[in-house]
C-alpha cells in the first residue's frame, strides 16, 4: 500500500510539490531528481480520483540574497515512469524482506529518523 499527503492539488489535477533550497535548480534535471516522490504523488491522486493528473509542477523557493521561486512545470506521468516506480518499489519490498541494506550516507541523514541504526550497521 502506498500513502502519503499531496501538498496541493490546483483544479484539473495539476499536483503542486514545494521544496526549498540553496541554489536555482536546473529545469533539465529538476524533475528527474524528484522523479520517485512525484510519480509516487501522481500514483496517489489516480487512486484517490480515478482520473489522470494534467501535469506536475515543483515549486522551489530558493534560499538567496534575494529569495525566488522558481517553478518546474512536468507533464502527466508516462506509462515507463509508473512502470519504473513500481519496479522501484518491489524492488526495494524485497531487499526489505531480505533484511538487504547498505547505508548511503548523504546530507539528507541530518534529518533521517534512523540515523542511530544506520550507524550501527554492519
């Protein structure tokens, strides 16, 4: 089962993502970082709606001098995408159920809620 909270759907089912960060995503790469969680959204709002989004849009309020948002905008999820998350999904059940797990440490441990656990793996 897959859940989760969307941060905002506009009407006509355009699903609106907020992040914040440091320095101006670029457009080229900025839905393709935010692939898994944005498919996972639109996999969300087709399962809670019955209807195919219009598209998505990563609104990202980028922390300067001089703060900007700068807005990303995607079209609907493609068949390969969905096909992708899922297989993304079973493969990450199964190594769960294997008890498979090799840290990757990287900036977003700061937050993480398993960090104790992940330092004492072996």
């Amino acid at each position: 089962m897959l859940r989760g909270v969307l941060d905002l759907v506009r009407s006509g089912g355009r699903i609106v993502d907020f992040k914040t960060t440091g320095k101006t995503p670029a457009p080229s790469s900025a839905g393709h970082q935010h692939e898994v969680q944005t498919s996972s959204y639109l996999v969300l709002y087709r399962d809670a709606t019955g209807r195919k989004e219009s598209g998505v849009e990563l609104h990202h309020l980028v922390k300067l001098k001089q703060p900007k948002l700068v807005v990303t905008a995607a079209p609907p999820m493609t068949e390969p995408q969905q096909t992708r998350l899922f297989k993304q999904i079973e493969s990450y059940a199964n190594g769960v159920q294997r008890g498979d797990y090799v840290p990757s440490p990287c900036f977003t441990c700061v937050g993480c809620e398993f960090i104790k656990e992940c330092r004492q793996w072996s």
